[in-house]
C-alpha cells in the first residue's frame, strides 16, 4: 500500500461520516463574509462540506490547514471544481496555525482529530488566540470517555481478538502495547468542556450524536495509519490493516449485525 491508501480519505468518503460532519458545518450558521479554517482537513472532505454551505456567499474565505503534503495534494484535486468560494490550503502543523494563518478568522473547525494531540491545551490556545471574538471552534471526536457504548462492547473484544490471532497466525507478529497513541487516550465531555473554557471560550452547544456504523466504515477505518497504529501498534502497517479487515468482517458475520453504533461527540465554543 502507499501513503495515501493510508489516509483518513477513504474513511471520510463514508455517507454516514460526511452526514455527521455536515450537521455540525450546519449548526456553525455560516454566512456571508466570513474566514473559516478547517483544522487538519486532510484530503479536504470536510472542506468541500463547508465549501458547499457558503455557496452563493460573498467574500468568504476557506483555509485548510494540514501538515501532510500528500493529503493537500489530494485536496486540491479534490476541489478542483470548487468555485463559489475562495479555497486555499496551507501546510503547518495544528501547533503553529497563528504563524501561519495571519489574520483573524470567525470559525476554527477541527473534525475527528482533537484525541490525537498530546498537548491539547496549547493547540486549543492557539485556536482561541486565531479567532475573533464571537469567533466560534467547532469540533467533535469519537474517541472520547462515552464514545463506545456499553452494548457494544463484545464486538470490539472480538474484533481485537481475532485480530491478534490472525496477525499471529498469518504474519507471526504481535501488537506491542507500550507503542500506544493519543487516540487510546480518552477525555470525557466534561473534561472537553474545561478545557475550552480554559482558553477564553464558552460552550453554546454540546451534543453527543449515535452513529450506526457498517461494516464498510469499520473497513476503512482499518486503512488508516494513525487507527491502525493506535490499536495494533508496532506492526508493519500492511498486515495490521489486513489482519484488522479481516477480523472484521469475521466479526460481522459471527454476530451477525448489520452495523456497530458509536457515539460522536459535537462541541461549539464561542470566543468570549
């Protein structure tokens, strides 16, 4: 596999995903005259949702910010077509976003990645110190204390067990527990909460939305480095992800269900 069939793209591709992101773009009210940043956009999904809402708006402005050079890439050619509104991509990490977006903006949103930050306190600095005030940061994350219902417990005790035996098995390797990532690192709604109130902002909206996800969803998040090491971490990329695919759809078919519910939780912070 190369990079890019590593990406968090294809996953993003999802109905249900861009139907989830969409609603929270909606509840951000955008309109007319705005700057707008989409935090880590990666190959651009959910800037083309934005991009789509502003259609018609006069003097808006997009900025995507990702520190991948092959998922820009990606993103431009994504919304090539994209003419309503001025789009433009800028490589940074999330850390240094004042350095290099200049100007005030009115909306900072960061979709499905916040759990990834090992220093989220700085990042969410920056974030306020980026937006006007009233600006607003919109963000939502599935890995988060409360994001795997209890029902659906047994199926990832038996997605990660068959996973370690087909790795096993098939590749004669063994996930090594003391790589793990931020993304096993698990905040409540609570926690979120304070820590954007920390920074100078105040929560208008929280909302924790359930979310049937099929199998299609749990196959292609399974090709998606940052997941794939987080789960199955210190194995080589290609076989985690196929022993990960594979469990799955054993998974699936040994429990025989159509989908696995998690929960996506929404936030909107206003800049006071």
């Amino acid at each position: 596999m190369s990079s890019k069939e590593f990406s968090f793209g294809k996953f993003s591709s999802n109905s249900f995903y861009r139907a989830l992101n969409g609603r929270m773009v909606d509840l951000a009210e955008l309109g007319s005259g705005q700057t707008i940043v989409d935090l880590a956009c990666g190959t651009g999904g959910v800037t083309a949702l934005i991009a789509e809402r502003l259609r018609g708006a006069c003097d808006s402005a997009v900025i995507g910010i990702d520190q991948s050079s092959v998922a820009l890439k990606q993103a431009v050619e994504n919304l090539n077509d994209v003419r309503h509104s001025a789009v433009r991509f800028v490589q940074s990490r999330v850390e240094q976003m004042s350095e290099s977006v200049k100007e005030s903006v009115d909306t900072v949103f960061y979709f499905n990645a916040i759990h990834y930050l090992s220093d989220k306190d700085s990042v969410v600095a920056e974030v306020s110190k980026l937006l006007k005030p009233g600006g607003k940061f919109v963000f939502n994350t599935s890995f988060f204390e409360g994001g795997q219902p209890e029902e659906t417990m047994l199926f990832y005790r038996k997605w990660m067990f068959k996973t370690a035996r087909i790795l096993r098995k098939n590749y004669s390797l063994r996930p090594q527990k003391s790589g793990k990532v931020e993304s096993r690192k698990h905040l409540t709604a609570n926690q979120y909460r304070l820590l954007v109130e920390t920074h100078g902002m105040k929560v208008k909206q929280e909302k924790i939305d359930p979310v049937p996800v099929p199998l299609e969803g749990w196959l292609d998040i399974s090709t998606f480095e940052d997941f794939i090491s987080g789960t199955v971490p210190g194995v080589p990329l290609a076989e985690a992800s196929e022993s990960l695919q594979q469990a799955a759809r054993e998974t699936f078919d040994e429990l025989g269900i159509d989908y696995v519910n998690r929960n996506w939780l929404g936030i909107i912070a206003v800049r006071v």
